[in-house]
C-alpha cells in the first residue's frame, strides 16, 4: 500500500519520504484490500511499529436527532492525534533516534505532534502564528517541544516550517496523517446503530474532511455500507475558503478579519482542490458567524459538552441544515483549551 500522486498517479517510491511527487502534486493513500476488523496494522499495513500513548475508542453521544463523536478523549485532548498516531509511527521507523522534525500548527496538531514525538524520541520543533491561543503553547511546550512564533500568516507559518532545518512533519502535506483519519469512520461504522444520513465536520486545512471521506468510501467498496452518507463541510464567516468555492461566495484570503474558532484558520489550504473534489455529489458547505459559534458552545455546555470554539460550529451549522434522518457531529477538540 504505497501513496499515490494526486496528479500523475505514479507512486511514491517505498524508501523516500517525500510528501510530494515530481510533477509537484501531493501524494495519498487509498486502500487496496477489503476492510476487516483486526488490529490497527491491519487498516495501515505500511506501518512497522505503532507508536500508542492511551488511544482509546472515543464516545459517541445519542442525543435523539443527532450523534455527537466525542473526538477530544484522546491522548492530547483533539482528533489530531489519529493522524499523528500513524504519521510518527511511520517516521519512527525510517528516520534515526533524535531527528529534528518540524511542523507548522495553530495549536492543536502542534500538540499532538509534540506528545507523539516525544514519545518517540524525536527533537521536535513546532511553528506557530504570533497570535496562538497561550494555552495551546503552554501545552505543547509541556511536552518538550521547542517554540518558534512566527509573524503574519498561516502561510508564513507553514513556509517558515518547510525552510527550517530537519525533517518536515507536516499534518497538511504528509500522507499518513491525513490516512489516520480513516480510523474515525471505521469506528462510527461499528459503534452507531444505524449509520448517519449526514456527518458534519469543522474544516480548516481539509485534512479530517478527506480522512473521514476515504474511509467511509473504503467501506463502501468493501461492501460493508451500501452509500455513503452525506458529508456537511462547516467553516466559519471569516474563514471560508472551501465554502467559497462551493457555493459561489466572495472570499478575500489576504484579508485578517479574525475568527473566535481558532483552529480554523488557514485561509490558503494546500488540499483546497482535493476537498472540493472529494465533496463533488457528497455534500455541501455550510458558515456559520461568531454569534452562532458562541450560542452553540454554550448550548452544548449546558447539555454537560464542553469543546472548543471551533469544534462548536459543527452544533451551529447543525442548528440551520435543513435535512432530513439522523446526523452525526465531530467533536473536535477540548473546551478546555478555550477557556
């Protein structure tokens, strides 16, 4: 199960790293073999070793008209660590004891990537906008991970991280990590009773949007589903690149107009072609404002869920989709990284 390009659909070569192809598209895997239920190598079989520091299958709430999967009860409290989990653990094995590895990250994939790399044994640096929510740098620099604020954009933030020196471990561009997130539809298949109409999802960089879309669609080949569900793409006013396409809105990504769902940020995503191809006859895009984001959270907290801003658009967008069965909501990230 080798990556293949994008673009050309050559594949990568089984002993580089590289996250891009020669003709300058970026690589992705797609399964080759029927989904089974086994062991976490089973569904990832280019993996040597796993890297695990508490993994658990996260909860899935019921509450009547809609599921809510509870994706911040995992090690480093958000959904990152899926990708992660199968990003370093494919590192671990092809690069030496105590390489510097780089990311670039608005909070939460830097603190995933800190945990797992420490456990790992890597020197891990990780780049950050200027203006990162503190208790996210706190975070990651608990785990042991060097700092590097950087002034400007996301996009200076992400060719800040590709220029310095080390290995480039970036959640955006390395295939593995977005592939971990095949691991959330294989568990809302066997945990939900009855497989969702439609499965919101926060959107920033794309990357859980394209994992969870490849593994439902794996699942459909596989015979085990027979359709997928509809796929509702949730960003917010400020930031709507994706839903711009789409739905043929104005979006300007020079423009700084600041958002309080703070891991939705990228502006420019690199994958924007991939998750608009991947949502073509799948689902639709929906914004939601400041107002509704803050009226969601509150909303949730007083159902006994406390997430962070951005995973509480989904609740938002939710509250306006017109739509009819039974929905699904992914959670996240952790409320208590916002407070």
């Amino acid at each position: 199960m080798n990556p293949i390009c994008t673009v050309c659909g050559n594949e990568r070569q089984s002993k580089t790293l590289s996250y891009k192809c020669k003709c300058g598209g970026i690589y992705r895997y797609v399964p080759d073999f029927k989904y089974h239920e086994g062991p976490y190598t089973d569904h990832f079989p280019y993996l040597d070793e796993v890297v695990n520091i508490g993994e658990t299958i996260t909860p899935l709430v019921d509450l009547g008209s809609a599921y809510l999967k509870l994706e911040y009860f995992s090690p480093t409290f958000s959904y990152k660590d899926r990708g992660t989990k199968a990003l370093i653990s494919f590192l671990k094995s092809r690069l030496p004891q105590g390489a510097r590895i780089n990311e670039d990250s608005s909070g939460n994939a830097g603190a995933s990537i800190s945990a797992y790399g420490a456990a790992a044994g890597f020197d891990v640096n990780i780049f950050v906008p200027e203006k990162t929510v503190p208790a996210k740098i706190k975070q990651i620099e608990l785990y042991g991970a060097e700092i590097h604020r950087i002034p400007g954009s996301r996009e200076d933030v992400s060719r800040a991280a590709e220029e310095a020196d080390g290995f480039l471990s970036s959640h955006v561009y390395n295939p593995e990590f977005r592939d971990g997130m095949r691991e959330i539809s294989y568990e809302i298949f066997r945990q939900a009773e009855k497989l969702p109409d439609y499965i919101f999802i926060p959107v920033s960089a794309g990357t859980l949007l394209l994992g969870v879309i490849s593994g439902f669609q794996h699942l459909l080949d596989s015979g085990e589903i027979s359709s997928l569900p509809g796929f509702v793409a949730v960003q917010t006013e400020a930031v709507k690149p994706l839903c711009a396409r789409m739905n043929n809105l104005k979006f300007d990504p020079k423009a700084t107009e600041p958002s309080i769902a703070d891991a939705l940020v990228s502006r420019e995503p690199p994958l924007l072609d991939l998750m608009v191809g991947a949502m073509k006859d799948r689902g639709k895009c929906i914004t939601v404002s400041e107002d509704e984001i803050v009226q969601a959270r509150q909303e949730l907290a007083g159902k006994g869920i406390l997430v962070e801003y951005s995973s509480a658009t989904v609740f938002a967008a939710y509250k306006k989709f017109r739509g009819d069965g039974k929905s699904l909501l992914i959670m996240t990230g952790n409320g208590l990284k916002n407070l």
